[in-house]
C-alpha cells in the first residue's frame, strides 16, 4: 500500500495545499508552525475520521478546526490491492453525523464502510497510531521490557499491565470467591450460612414435623372425647334427658378447664389485674418518672456551687465593711483630694524681705541722663565733629551700662536670700497626712493597702465588693432556680409514683425486679387473662345455650349407670385438649418462620452456585489467558523477533553497535566484546532500535500490503554522526516500506 498524493481544502493552518508522495522517501523538512503534524493528523483524518465533539472539550475536531473558516477537510488519494482509491472527507465543526465520506476507485464512486481505516487496515484508531506513526515523544524506550509486553500493548492498545496484570486481576478475583488456602472467601462465608439456615430449617422442620403428631394428638383426643361423650351417652339414663344433662356438663367440663387456668392466674393476683388503660397509665408513669430523673440530674446545683456559695455567705461578705463605713471612707478619699487641691495653692515659704526688694530700685535719672548723652553725641557727630560726638556717645553707653550692673547686682542680692516656711502651708500639710493615715488604717483591716495610692486601692476595694456580691446574687438565684426545679420535678416524680402506687395497690400488687419488669409481667398475664376469659366465655355462653335449647332447668332424679369414671376421663381429655391446643398455638408461630428461612436458604444456595460457576470460570479465564499469551508468542513474538534480526544489520551500521537478544527477547549491544545492557544507549539509539521493532511488527501484523510510515521527527536526540546514519537506515528501509518523514532542522533532513 503506498500513499500517492492529497489535497487539503482547509485543515487546520493549512488551505489549499496540495502533497505528493511518489518520492520514496518522501521528505519534508520545514520549520516549526509549517504544518507537518498537522499534515499527518490529516492523514490519519481520512483514514479514521474526527471524534466527535462533548460538551466543551478541546479535541481534534476542535484542534483542526479551520482558522481562516472554509470548508473543513479535503481528499488522499492511494493504491492498495493494484488499485488507486481516493478518499474525500469533509468534517461539521462539532458532529461525525454532519460528516460526508466519499470513496471512488477508477473514477466511480464506491459504497463507502463506515470505518475506512478498519476496513483497509485491519486495525482500529489507536492501533494503527502506535503501528505507524512515529515521533520523538512515543512510548519507545519498551524495547528492554520484551517483546512480548510490547506486542501486548500494540495489540490490546494497553498503557500499562498486559498479560501479567489480566492474569493478576483474574487471580485476585477468583480469591475473592475462595481462598487457596484458610477458609476465606465469599464461597466459603456463603457456605457457612447456609450451614447456618439448614440448622434453622431443621429445627423448624422439627418444630413442624412434631406440630403434624400434636395435629394428629388433637385429632386422636377430639375422638377420644367424641367416643367417651357416646360412651356416656350410651351409659346414660334410658330418659334422654339424663343424656342432655351429660352433654351439659361436657361442655360445663370443658369451660372448667379455662375457668382453672383463670383461677390460676386470680390465685396469683386475688386482687386482679390492671386494665388495658391501666397498664398504659403505670407505662406512662414509669416513662415520665425516667425524664424527670434525668432532667433532676442534669439541672441539680452541684456540691462545688454550694461550697462556693456558703463561703460568699460565711466569710467573704460578712468580711466585707458596711455601707457605712464604705461612705465614710469615700467621704474621707473626697475630703482628702480636696485638701490636696488646695495644697497645691498654698506657697510653701514666705518671700525675702521688703527692705531688700526696696533697694533694688531701677536708677531711672542716672539712665535718663546717659540716655541724653547719647543723643546729644548722635548730634554733635552729624553736624559739629565726628570725634566729639563719637567721645559723647562712648560716654553715654558706659553710663546705661554701669547704671544697669548697680541695679542687678542689688536684686540678685536680694533674690539670694533665704525664704521663711509658710505655717499655713505646713497645717494643711499635717492634716493630709493625718487623713491619709486615717484612710489607709481602714483599706489596710481589709488587705487593700498598697503603693498605688488610697483612691486606687479603695476603687479596687469597692471593685471586689461588688464582684462578690453579683457571684452571691447569680450563685444565689441559680441555687433558687434549682431548688425550684427540683421541687418541680419531685412534685412529677412524687406524682408518678402516686400514679403507680395507686394501680398497684388498688391490685396489691408488689414490684418485683424492678418497674418496668413488673409492668412487663402484667400485660402478658393480662393477655393471658384476656384469653382464657374469652374462652370461658364463649364455653360457658355455649353451655348455656345447649342448657335453654333443651329447656334444662332440674335434673331428674332415678337409676341410672355409674358414668363418673367416664366423666373424669373426659375431663382429663378435655384438660388434655386445652394443653394441646395451646402447643400448638406456641409452634405454629415457629413454623410460620419456615418459609422464609427455606427462601432464604434456596437464595444463598442459588448465589453459592453462581459463586462457584464465576470460580470455574475465573479459573478457565486463567486457562484461557495463559493459552492465549503461549498462542501470542508461538505465533507473534517469535516472527517479530525474526523480522527484527532482518533488520538488524542495517540498524547494527546506524548504531555503530552489533545488537544481539538474550533468551528473554531483550535487546543488548556488543562493544569491546562484551555484551552490555541497552541501558547505556542514548534516547536517539533507542529511537533507531524502536523504529526496526515497528517495522517489524508491520512486517508481522501485515503480511499481504504492508501499510506506510509517518515518521514524524523521531530524531531530536541523535547527533550528527548517527543521525548520518539514520539518514543511510531510512533510505535502506525505504525499498521496502513507504516512509514519509518530517523535521523542522536541516540538521536532521534525509533528502
């Protein structure tokens, strides 16, 4: 299969542009941007189409959308099987439902297959991608993990696993059924519980199997008493009355028996039993007497509050100073910051005499005059002569000079000397010292004396104070509310017991294990009671009506047989009865169980069934798989490996290496003589050895047309001396195979 020529119309970047491969290989080397991976997506776009777009994911349709607009795609035209074929497809923006694919062969148009590719190539999309298409970002470094993991993920389009993780998952699931060793497992915990519910089946099926006997024993002793009844009634007077009257206490007998298990139940409570709203009202009681317990817990004023609030009675506020002295005090504070306000306007010492202020009097004349001098030099400098007027002035300034220093010199004399200590100053200043003391006598007997001062430490006093009386206020009314509440509540429980004692005493009834034991065992004699009374009712309603059918009102006297011994047989059998039809009563609410347990048994053996077929076939799956993976390498590997050894010696020339496979299929190197891991050749090297691997696998997997390769700059990591020889493998390879081959550096061209 070769591909000749397309056009695309509008792809991507790319409008009408027009490719021919008949050169082989065919080269495009152009830079970045150029469009070659947008040329190759077009390729694989005619084969195999575009996805069709979800939701707002940016995919290929997307990716190639035209940027220019136009119409989306364009033709390839290509020959397969000796004939030429041109595809042409053109793509909606969003949907392969808008899509129209043309194929035509000879110039006619051809029933186009809904999957070109698949149809042509054998292969689906991903497939065919990992088989020929080639680039430098390919999972190709696969080569040292064998050839058999690698034929795995081309072949099952897997990333990861193959073989051994199919055959892991299979393993691990069949364990999941039944453990290899142990008794774990769904199996066996299935089998457990039916061994579990047989038992259950059994014991009903017993329970059942006994209820057929005492079906059969109520049979035996309903016939039984038929037969005595006839005996009686042969044995009976010749006057068919003396009969009527043993039919009468028949049923009478029969009354009897529920009228002693009633007896039994009155022997055990003289008193009686407590109606049905009665046993409501001890249940209501109980509940409600239970809440109140609890609420009575959960609001109760706890022993540590209690502590707390005696010791505010006892001892912090008895402690404390009375309002009183408290004002006092205050009083005491306010009078001393006034005193201290009016210290401040006290001098503290007398100033100096008034002599010495006296003799320090400004010389105001002497000033006067050289003040005059002054000016008259100013004068006689201006207009007479500059040298007497300078001489005036020289004099006038000494005298304001000399005169100034006489005046000072005096008051600082007079400043200098010492002042007197003023008396009311030194009063005021006694009695705040004897007001403070005063104050500080009455913080210091309550422990508020500090170096922060009496206002401070009686603010602190008062802070305290109040403090402890709002903790004994809140303390106090929170005991209050408790106290209030719990009285509340003993009130309901004290009511609740009253409700209590009042229906029990009314029955003399004593509580045994506890309340609600008692009210337990009441309502199931009372359904008991119930029971029996119902019986006897309906028994003795029935011997009373046989009594006025047959207007019985004295029985007649006479000679007549001896039928006691057959009326105590047939109270005993009528006792009997009673026993037996109350067993039965008991067992068939056993066996009304049965169905469902054999239900549910059927199930679990149904699901034990359908475990053991998923263990079978988890184990043939394991069969299967491991045939399969022999089968894949009989057929596959060992040709790959064939196919590769062709190609080896034109790969041993491109690597400057000769590479040779260990018996695992792996592929190593020979240098030096010794044989080396491939470990230690370069990405470039693995992208030659990767690149015979595939053609290898297409020489494989395509034995009639072998397809062409898109090879699309594979060899970013090569140098120049081997990518030479790359070039030298690419056009060797090319006589056999069509290679179209793209990069964006000369460096890397083969043309």
């Amino acid at each position: 299969m070769k591909l000749l020529s397309c056009h695309i119309e509008n792809f991507g970047n790319m409008s009408g542009r027009d490719f021919d491969f008949g050169k082989n290989p065919t080269a495009l080397c152009e830079p970045n941007g150029y469009g070659k991976t947008t040329l190759a997506a077009f390729i694989k776009a005619m084969f195999y189409g575009l996805p069709t777009t979800r939701g707002k994911s940016f995919d290929e349709r997307q990716r190639y959308l035209p940027f220019g607009g136009g119409k989306f795609g364009g033709n390839l035209t290509f020959s397969a099987n000796g004939k030429i074929y041109r595809i042409e497809r053109f793509f909606d923006k969003k949907s392969q439902t808008g899509d129209e694919t043309k194929l035509y062969s000879g110039g006619k148009e051809l029933p186009a297959p809904e999957n070109i590719g698949k149809d042509i190539f054998g292969l689906d999309e991903a497939s065919f991608m990992r088989t020929v298409f080639i680039d430098s970002t390919a999972d190709m470094s696969g080569v040292t993990g064998g050839i058999s993991e690698k034929l795995n993920k081309f072949v099952d389009n897997a990333d990861e696993g193959g073989f051994d993780k199919a055959y892991g998952l299979l393993e691990k699931a069949q364990k999941a059924l039944k453990a290899q060793r142990g008794g774990g497992g769904k199996i066996n915990e299935r089998n457990d519980k039916i061994k579990a519910l047989e038992d259950k089946r059994r014991n009903a099926e017993n329970v059942n199997a006994k209820l057929g006997e005492k079906y059969r024993e109520r049979e035996r002793l309903e016939a039984e008493i038929a037969q005595t009844e006839k005996s009686l009634k042969a044995a009976a007077s010749l006057d068919g009355v003396y009969q009527q009257w043993e039919n009468y206490e028949r049923m009478l007998a029969r009354a009897s028996g529920a009228a002693e298990e009633i007896e039994k139940l009155k022997a055990k409570y003289p008193a009686g039993l407590p109606s049905e709203e009665e046993l409501s009202a001890l249940n209501a009681a109980a509940t409600r007497k239970a809440n109140e317990k609890s609420r009575l817990e959960a609001s109760a004023f706890t022993a540590e509050k209690e502590s707390r609030l005696k010791e505010l009675e006892n001892v912090k506020l008895k402690n404390l100073p009375d309002e009183s002295a408290i004002g006092d005090c205050r009083e005491k504070i306010s009078e001393l910051g006034a005193m201290r306000e009016r210290l401040k306007s006290v001098p503290t010492a007398v100033a100096p005499a008034a002599e010495a202020k006296k003799g320090a009097k400004l010389p105001v004349v002497i000033i006067a005059f050289a003040v005059a001098i002054i000016i008259i030099g100013v004068v006689l400098a201006v207009t007479v002569n500059l040298l007497t007027g300078i001489i005036a002035l020289v004099v006038g300034v000494c005298s304001v000079f000399a005169s100034g220093f006489a005046y000072f010199s005096t008051r600082l004399k007079a400043v200098a000397a010492p002042a007197e200590a003023n008396p009311e100053y030194l009063k005021l200043q006694s009695e705040i010292t004897i007001l403070e003391s005063n104050i500080k006598g009455f913080l210091s007997g309550y422990g508020y004396l500090t170096e922060s001062g009496a206002e401070a430490d009686f603010n602190n006093l008062i802070t305290d104070i109040n403090k402890l009386k709002l903790e004994y206020t809140l303390l106090d009314g929170e005991r209050k509310a408790s106290e209030e509440s719990a009285a509340h509540t003993r009130a309901v429980i004290e009511e609740c017991d009253a409700e209590t004692d009042r229906i029990l005493n009314k029955y003399s009834i004593r509580v045994d294990g506890g309340l609600a034991e008692t009210i337990k065992r009441l309502e199931n004699y009372s359904r008991e009671y119930a029971y029996y009374g119902k019986r006897l009712k309906e028994l003795s309603a029935e011997a009373q009506n046989y009594k006025a059918e047959y207007a019985l009102t004295e029985k007649p006297e006479g000679e007549r047989k001896d039928t006691g011994r057959l009326s105590e047989k047939l109270t005993l059998l009528n006792k009997e009865l009673t026993r037996v039809d109350r067993e039965i009563s008991d067992d068939e609410a056993v066996t009304e169980k049965l169905p469902s347990i054999v239900s549910e048994l059927e199930n679990e053996r149904t699901l034990l069934g359908e475990d053991k077929k998923k263990h079978e076939v988890l184990g043939k799956a394991k069969e299967f798989l491991q045939k399969a993976e022999n089968n894949l390498k009989e057929k596959y590997i060992l040709p790959v490996k064939e196919r590769f050894l062709h190609y080896s010696a034109a790969l041993e020339e491109a690597l400057g290496e000769k590479v040779v496979f260990d018996t695992d299929f792996n592929i190593k190197y020979e240098r030096g003589g010794e044989i080396r891991s491939d470990r230690h050749l370069s990405a470039g090297q693995y992208g030659l050895c990767a690149l015979c691997l595939r053609l290898a696998l297409v020489d494989v997997m395509f034995t009639e047309e072998r397809p062409f390769i898109i090879l699309d700059d594979p060899f970013v990591n090569l140098d120049a001396e081997h990518m030479s020889r790359a070039a030298k493998l690419l056009n060797e390879l090319a006589k056999n195979v069509q290679i179209i081959y793209f990069c964006c550096h000369e460096s890397r061209d083969i043309g």
